[in-house]
C-alpha cells in the first residue's frame, strides 16, 4: 500500500484548529491522510478497549482485585526474547525528559543525558499551538537544524554530540478536539505519533536512528497490541522498514504491572523495554482501588520506593525486562536546584543519589531526571555502579513478587499537613496547565500532572473512606472546605495579586474540590480539564 492510494481511500480529516504561519509544514495533504488512515483503522477499536477498561474497574469496585491473568501463563512461563536493541539505545544510563518547548528541546539534547524523551503527554498542556509546535521543533531536532533565539540576545542550538531522540504521545484515553473525522475528535495518541512518524521516521532512519516512542498510561496487554498493529500499519504504509519502530512502555499503571511479560510480547518486534512510572503508579494504585476500604494511602511524601508494594513493582519490573533481553528503565528524579539555600539543596541531592543507588543496585538499566543539573549526578552513580553500557545480564533480586506484594499498603501517617500539601500543590498546577504550562516547578520539584493527579485522588480517597488525620481527626466535607479556603489564601499570599488576578486560580480550586468531592472519582483530570484548557 502505497501513501497515494491510501490517500485517495480515506476520508478527510477536518482541521478545526488555527492554521497559523509555518504549521503548513506539519499539517500537510499527505499527513493528514496517514493520520486519517491511522484513525480510520484503529479508532474504533480504541474506544472498545477504553469500555474494557471500564468493565475491569468495575470488577474491582464491586470488591476484586487485580491479579495476573491465568490466560496468559503460557507466556510468562515461555521463555522468548524481543528483538535486538538498535545501537543508540543500548546504553540508556541517563534519561531526561521535557516538553516539546524549543528551548527545552535544545537544552534536554544537549544536557549530556543518554536520552531526552519529547513529551506531548503530562509534561505538556496540550493546547493546539502546544502542540503543532512541537512537531515543528522536533522536525527540526531530528534534522539537527533547531535553533532559538531569547529576548535579550542569548541563542540555542545543537550540540555535536546530543541525546538519542524519544517520543511520548499521548494515552489512549484522550483525544484531540481539533481534528475531528465524521465530526468526531480523534485519538491524541494517532494524532500525536502520526504526525511524528510520518515526517521524521525516514529522516531518524537515514540519520543513524529511528522512530522511538514512550508509551503512556496502558492498562493491559491489548492496548499494547494495538500500538503494535498502528505501528506495523504505519510502517508499511510509508515503506518504513518493519521493526524500525522501537517503543519503551511506562508501566504506570497498577492493571498494567500485572501484565508485564504479555505487554513486551505483544511489542516484542517494536520493544525497548520497560519504565518505572512511579508517580502515576501511586495515582493508579489510588484509583484502581478505589473503593476498598483497606487501601487508603498515607501521605504522599511516605510512598517511596522502599514502601513494599513500590520495591516489589519495581523488581517485578527488573526482573521481567532482564528475562526478556530489554532495558529495565527506573524512575523520575523531580527535583530541582535550590540555589538560594545551599542546605536545603544539598539534601535534595543527597535524595537523589540515594534513590538513583537504589535502581543501580537494584538491576535499572538507566534513570530518568527532570533537570539537565541531574545529569551529571545520576550519571556519575550508574557510571561506578554500571561500567557496562547496561545491565540485562544481570537480575540481582530472583525473588518471585506476588500480586500480594503489589496489592501491599504502604505505611506511614496521615496529616494535616499532607492534606494541606495536596490542595496546594493539585491547585498550583491545575492553574498552571489551564494556562498552557504542563511542566512547572513547585516548592523545588519539577510537576507534571501525575503530581496533581495524586493530590487530587488521594484528597477523594481520604474524604470517601473518612480516613482519619495522626491527630484523631476525620477528614469530611467540613475539614476539607475550612483546609481549602485557607490554602487558598496561602496560595493568594505565595504568587502576589497580580498573579492572582490574572491568572486561572479560582477556576483551578473550582474544578479541584469538584475533582475531590464528588460521588464518583473521575479518571483523568486532564480530560475534566481539558474543555477549559482549549478555549484560551
């Protein structure tokens, strides 16, 4: 199948969204018809999956649980290995990630990490000029033409030697209200990758590299099916060569760390291993159980990794991608430099370099940072703990994790100031990302919307469950209402009434105490969100 024929067999895409100077590079004739392509094929079973997932939820909230799948132990039990690992991804030690801003682009590329995944997802507020942006500054990242000039006379541009390209499309669960077919909006996630796919997987090709994704937000080994099948089908489309397409899984959600071994079975000719998803991993935990009783989470700062269930997912993880010939990727380090109090900041990076020791000894084969001053530290721990461009022929911990271990409920105290924390920081960002900013620093951690995420569904489970505070109190619609109002005046103090005037705050704490008091918990904010967001 040629892209002409293609082209004249698939109906038109509708572009509802502004076709400002330079966006004719993205948003071409022969693009949109692959993207259409892509949507006419999959769509449909893309929406079927997401009523699976709400089948299987409501299994769990009538009192199940998750477990691993006894319909797939074959495949566990099989031994196989997925395809070999191109030679610009074998060595994977140190991954930054980012927005699709230019100026992040330049900077993440030319941070000395290994890799700098291009986040169209949570790290970025998927406005439509957000978005065509970024492909634009990301055509020009693989061609290595991307420059940027800041007011004032300082400019970006590539280094010699930069980062190994990956891109995070969007999950399955969202959609894009610009582009509509048959008057219906179309998956991000197509949109997202085709877009990408279609201008720069032949150019990364010819350039020594290839077209390698993130994949976000799975909850079972069918989704990953499918992103297999779009992949085969683009690739054959353009006259990609098939197993071009090399795709990393965040295992991010709790569903989804039952399903490892089936989820790199089904991507075995496209994989690139496995990630730690952590922060959204929490989120997950929270919301997959969220009508047991018996789950109710401490406050956030306690959920480390060395929480039971953290440290078994985690070696699940390790465990499954070694099995299978693939990098085991570990987890996020948010934080940021702290450049007016040495103190404080020299704590900060002692957390870091405990937790990245933690993934080197533990099997990881590389970490993610938020911020290029991370990279020289984790870099210097999986240098000394890790000489050798990975290690997959190593699994330190073989012992078996149950889905007790993952079920497990960390530990440790509810309180007043954890309830405090998670208004606080759920309203900053939610304010942040109605304005179109969807990686913002707060209180020197770097946030994406997992982050708000986590404060908005653990302040649900506390007030649905009527879990009490270490002082004896029950956090109700009362507590939390006074806890709001006075947060908000915190909040009204912390940004000045500047800020405060001209910003989205109100209608952030609006949609964050609807979030966390309603009957039901609401899957994704940014789908709640997402309506407010497009009309700026």
């Amino acid at each position: 199948m040629t892209l002409t024929q293609t082209a004249s067999s698939t109906p038109t895409l509708t572009v509802l969204g502004a076709l400002r100077p330079g966006y004719e590079r993205i948003l071409t004739r022969e693009s949109l018809a692959f993207v259409a392509l892509l949507e006419q094929t999959f769509g449909q079973r893309r929406r079927e999956l997401l009523e699976r997932r709400k089948a299987v939820q409501a299994k769990y909230d009538s009192g199940g649980l998750p477990d691993f799948l006894p319909e797939t132990a074959d495949i566990r039990a099989r031994a196989w290995h997925v395809a070999a690992i191109p030679a610009d991804l074998r060595d994977r030690r140190v991954e930054i990630t980012g927005p699709v801003d230019r100026k992040m682009v330049i900077n993440a590329l030319n941070s000395g990490a290994s890799v700098f995944m291009a986040d169209f997802e949570d790290a970025n507020a998927p406005t439509w000029d957000n978005n065509i942006d970024g492909h634009i500054n990301l055509a020009d990242a693989v061609r290595k033409t991307i420059s940027f000039a800041q007011e004032g006379g300082k400019s970006y541009q590539l280094n010699e030697k930069i980062a190994t390209l990956l891109v995070r499309p969007r999950g399955w669960h969202l959609e894009e209200a610009h582009v509509t077919l048959h008057g219906k909006p179309i998956s991000a996630s197509l949109f997202d990758f085709g877009l990408y796919f279609f201008h720069n997987a032949a150019e990364a090709l010819a350039r020594g590299t290839g077209p390698y994704f993130y994949l976000p937000k799975m909850q079972s080994h069918l989704e990953a099916r499918l992103w297999n099948d779009v992949f085969v089908l683009a690739q054959k489309t353009l006259g990609i060569p098939q197993g071009s397409v090399r795709a990393t899984v965040l295992i991010e959600t709790l569903p989804a760390a039952f399903e490892m071994d089936e989820i790199l079975y089904e991507l075995r000719d496209h994989s690139a291993g496995l990630n730690c998803g952590r922060w959204d991993y929490i989120f997950s935990f929270i919301k997959t159980l969220r009508t047991h009783a018996d789950k109710v989470l401490p406050d956030r700062k306690d959920v480390g990794m060395t929480q039971h269930n953290m440290a078994s997912y985690t070696r699940l993880l390790v465990q499954t991608c070694h099995r299978r010939g693939i990098h085991a990727m570990g987890g996020m380090a948010a934080q940021i430099p702290i450049k007016n109090d040495p103190e404080a900041n020299a704590a900060a990076i002692a957390r870091v370099e405990a937790d990245k020791l933690r993934e080197v000894a533990g099997g990881h084969d590389g970490t993610w940072v938020a911020h290029p001053a991370l990279v020289p530290i984790a870099k210097a721990i999986f240098d000394a703990g890790m000489p050798t461009p990975n290690q997959i022929d190593r699994t330190p911990n073989t012992q078996p994790v149950t889905a007790a271990d993952l079920l497990a409920v960390p530990v440790g105290k509810r309180t007043e100031h954890g309830l405090r924390e998670n208004i606080r920081v759920g309203i900053h960002y939610i304010e942040a990302w109605l304005r179109g900013n969807g990686c913002v620093p707060l209180y020197n951690l770097m946030e994406d919307a997992a982050t708000a995420e986590i404060s908005r569904t653990q302040v649900w489970q506390w007030l649905h469950h009527g879990a009490q505070l270490e002082d004896g109190r029950v956090v109700d619609r009362a507590l939390f209402d006074a806890t709001l109002a006075q947060e908000l005046l915190v909040i009204q103090a912390e940004v000045g009434p500047d800020r405060w005037q001209n910003g989205r705050f109100a209608l952030a704490a609006q949609l964050f105490a609807q979030w966390s008091t309603a009957a039901e918990l609401a899957d994704f904010l940014t789908l709640g969100a997402y309506p407010y967001l497009i009309q700026v």
